[in-house]
C-alpha cells in the first residue's frame, strides 16, 4: 500500500492486486487523515475492495461458465448462419442451409454444444455413407458445415478444440458397375453432336445454348449471365454468373473466373440465330443475351 497527497489536504491510499485474467489492477480509497488509525482503515477498505472485486469476475465467470455449459449445437448454429448469410451470395447461403436442415434432422434441439464431439459426428457421418449410401461430396459439406459451426464456437470461446479434426472418413473402394457409371457422365464428341441435334427439334433455344456452352467452357450460370455490353467484336468478357435463388446477375466464383475469351466463329453465329426476346424498342447494351422470356 502507498500514500499519494491530493491538492485538496487529503490522503489517497492505493494498493495493487492481480484479477482473476493475471492482470495487474489497482484500487484506491481516499482518506481525510494520515496517521497510523487511518492507515489501518485504508487497508481494511482497500482489501475489502479488492476481495469484492474479485469476487464479481468470479460469479462473472462462473455464469459464463454455466451458459456455455448449457447452449445447444442449435443455437450456435443459429447464431453463426445469422452472421454467415451476410458474408456469402444468396446461392451459397441456399446451398448451406439445406445442409444446416439435413444436420438438424440428425441432431436433436436439446443436444448439447459440448455432446457434439468427434464421435458424436462420426458415428452420423459413417452411418448416412456406409449404410444410407449418401455422396462422399455429400459427407464432404456436411462435414464442412459442422465444421464451419464449431469454428465458430471456439471464436466464442464456446469450445476450446474443434472436434472435427478427429473426424475421418475413408472414401469407399468403388465396384466396376459404378466406374462404367461415373464414365457414363460424359459424353464423346460424336454423342454431343446427336444431344444438340436432337434438341434442336424439341427447343432450339436450348439447343444453341448447349452447342454455344460446349464451344466455350462456360458454365451454365456465367452463359445466362453474358449481356450484349460484355462482347466487343468477337472477345468475350465474362464478369458474372447468374444467382437463380436472388434471380439476378453477381460475381464470379472468385477473381480468376473473371476472363476473356476469344470466341470462334461458330459461337458468334449462335448469338446472332439465338430467338430475340425483347422488343426492338428496349434493346440496350445491358440485354442479357441468352435468356427464355422477358420478366413481367
């Protein structure tokens, strides 16, 4: 304990403990006197100050101690999503919704944060591809979602480890039928043809849209999303893809998808054959070239 004079003739007794973190803090009274009964004072009040303190970040604690011991996988999922869905395209957001539903069809409203360990996880996992017979891409984002939550939770401070690195799950040796099936996906040149070809019968939109797509590489969401601005001769800028879930035009995957292309003679033909949608009227450069109908 030390002594600091005020200006006013009074006395500041001041005294140093370390809190509950391992932070130094300091308390301090202020006393009228400076004589040995004053100081026995002050150091009662000081240490009563202290061990009250103390005490507060002890129940402070204490009852962070006991909210995190009783929050549910639920609500923190609840609490990431809420946050996550300000972060990504509407698209994305959809698509880890549909796994957030899928997780909490497995895990019960009242299961514990702290229950969701690694076995906990793996026993679903194993269970929805060995026996059920889900996709391992599947696993795979479901995995990620639960792995996305429980990072979350330990930003909280809600867990101290993330469970999820525990969790391994041995891809199955594929049979013979299902590598003749996984072949099966794509298709020769001559197959393509026959697939365009016979479109052109049932829809010839779809049909140019197909033959323009295999020409270029794009992917369907970046075709849909091509305006008149984004080609200049015969250079294709491609600076979008198409959200189908907030019906508009956004950006790329990442960075790199952003690109230009140099587009064959072919695919300029299939701009200009491609059905007009919009009247003579209202074309502008901001017209999305391969669309199906006009929005009312």
């Amino acid at each position: 304990m030390w002594v600091e004079d005020l200006a006013n003739g009074k006395y500041k007794y001041c005294e140093r403990y370390t809190d509950t973190k391992g932070k130094i803090r300091k308390v301090s009274v202020t006393l009228d006197k400076n004589s040995s009964r004053a100081q026995n004072e002050a150091s009662r009040l000081l240490y009563n100050k202290i061990d009250a303190k103390l005490e507060k970040e002890k129940q402070k604690i204490e009852d962070e101690q006991n909210k995190i011991a009783s929050i549910t996988f639920w609500e923190v999922q609840d609490e990431y999503f809420s946050i996550y869905e300000e972060t990504v395209k509407a698209k994305t957001a959809s698509l880890r919704d549909t796994a957030k539903k899928k997780i909490r069809s497995l895990v019960s409203e009242e299961t514990l944060l702290s229950d969701v360990n690694s076995v906990f996880i793996l026993e679903i996992l194993e269970k929805l591809y060995y026996k059920e017979n889900y996709s391992y891409s599947y696993i795979k984002t479901l995995k990620a979602s639960f792995n996305m939550v429980l990072d979350y939770a330990i930003s909280k401070e809600y867990l101290a480890v993330n469970p999820i690195s525990n969790v391994k799950i041995k891809k199955k040796v594929l049979t013979l039928e299902q590598r003749e099936k996984k072949k099966e996906k794509y298709l020769e040149r001559s197959e393509l043809k026959q697939v365009i070809k016979d479109m052109a019968v049932i829809d010839k939109s779809t049909s140019l849209l197909i033959e323009f797509m295999s020409l270029t590489g794009l992917r369907f969401g970046e075709c849909v999303a091509i305006q008149i601005k984004n080609i200049e001769n015969n250079v294709l800028h491609i600076n979008g893809t198409w959200d189908s879930v907030s019906n508009s035009k956004t950006t790329t995957k990442n960075i790199y998808s952003d690109r230009k292309i140099t587009l064959p003679k072919r695919c300029l033909q299939i701009i200009e054959e491609y059905p007009l949608k919009y009247p003579k009227d209202k074309i502008s450069k901001d017209n999305y070239i391969f669309i199906t109908r006009i929005a009312s």
